[in-house]
C-alpha cells in the first residue's frame, strides 16, 4: 500500500472541494487548506471518527478539531478521561499527544458550508478504509454523528441499514471491535445541550472500559 493511498496532501478527486480549497488558499494564505491528515497514536485503540475540517479550525491549522470550537470539548475530555496530555489544541505543533487514540474524518478536505456531499463522503472512503487496514490494533471505534458512522461502517464493507446509529449506543462487529455512537460535540449539538459535557464524557469513558486504557 502506497503512502498516498492512506493520505494524499494533493488530492483533487472531489471537484467541488478543490475548488473550494483554492478559494480559501487565495483568501487566507496562511492556511493549512489542504486535506488533513488524522492525528494521534499509530497502535491507538480507540479510533475516533469525525466528520470534516471546520473552515477556521482544522482547515486553518491542518490537525483535526484543533482550532474548531468542536475540539473545546473533544480534547478536554481526551485529557480528562487520560487519552490526550493537554486539555486544549492550539495549533498543530503544539506539545499536544494522543494515548491509545487516533482520530480521523471521514471527509478530510472543508466543504463549502461544513456539509459534504454524499459523493464526495464515498470519494473520500478510501483514505479511511486504508487506514482502518493499517490499525490492527482498534478495539473501540468511537464515532462522532450519524454521518462518521456510516462512513466507518461503509469502510468496514458492513451496511449501515444493520447498525443503526443512536448516542450511547454499542455495535459488537467482527475481529473483536466495537462500534460506539456519539452525538457530534459540535457548537450547534452542545449550545442546544443536544449533547452535554457529561453525555460525552460517559461515551469517551465507556469506550476507554471497552478498549481497555
């Protein structure tokens, strides 16, 4: 397996998104504003699943949920539960480090609007399937909204149809994994307390019990 067949900092697949990205390179030239690559432990897990770079956030710094308001919560709970050794994420050279965590997108190029097409989510599949083959070692793949879930399942060659998605909810699937469900720690999810500090902090617990960290 190639390097670029798990990420590719010039991909160009999805027209739409490149497009988009030369905009914002030419509007902010001091942004990351390529793909992203995931972030944290090579043998990690519990494997986190996002959904895509946020335009100021993980676009501007080029690591994921670092800059994004999203990143407030997911990393102080990381840090909180012992998976991260700092409770924020500044920039991507900051002192920041996972333990036993790894997190992904399942679309790692901004999209106008923060919403990826299905199309572009399928185009993007096969940078998550690769790594999911790299990742012997996964033991809980935590997945962060409806859109995560399916993804991660589409790249495990299960049917979404089979595992419907629910917060809190547990998937038993095959080679010892599990499939846990979260709402999105995003601002719209959490200003509405949709999902709250401690909602997500007993789902990031869970999965530490389940992977056992």
């Amino acid at each position: 397996m190639t390097d670029k067949a798990l990420y590719d900092p010039d991909c160009s697949r999805c027209t739409r998104l490149a497009g988009f990205l030369d905009l914002v390179r030419g509007r902010y030239p001091d942004y990351w504003a390529r793909p992203v690559p995931s972030f944290g432990a090579a043998d990690a897990r519990i494997l986190i699943v996002g959904l895509a770079p946020g335009l100021h956030g993980a676009n501007r710094t080029g690591r994921p949920f670092t800059g994004d308001y999203a990143g407030i919560l997911l990393y102080q709970t990381l840090y909180d539960a012992g998976l991260a050794t700092r409770s924020q994420s500044e920039t991507r050279d900051d002192a920041l480090k996972l333990r036993h965590t790894r997190i992904v997108n399942s679309v790692k190029c901004v999209p106008p609007q923060n919403k990826p097409t299905p199309e572009e989510i399928r185009t993007c599949n096969g940078y998550l399937r690769a790594e999911l083959e790299q990742m012997r070692r996964v033991r809980v793949v935590l997945a962060l909204g409806r859109i995560a879930h399916e993804a991660f399942l589409r790249a495990s060659g299960l049917k979404p149809a089979a595992f419907p998605f629910g917060h809190g909810r547990e998937h038993a699937l095959q080679e010892g994994r599990t499939l846990l469900d979260s709402y999105h720690c995003s601002r719209y999810n959490t200003s509405t307390r949709r999902l709250t500090a401690a909602m997500f902090a007993a789902v990031v617990a869970r999965a530490c019990e389940v992977a056992g960290v």
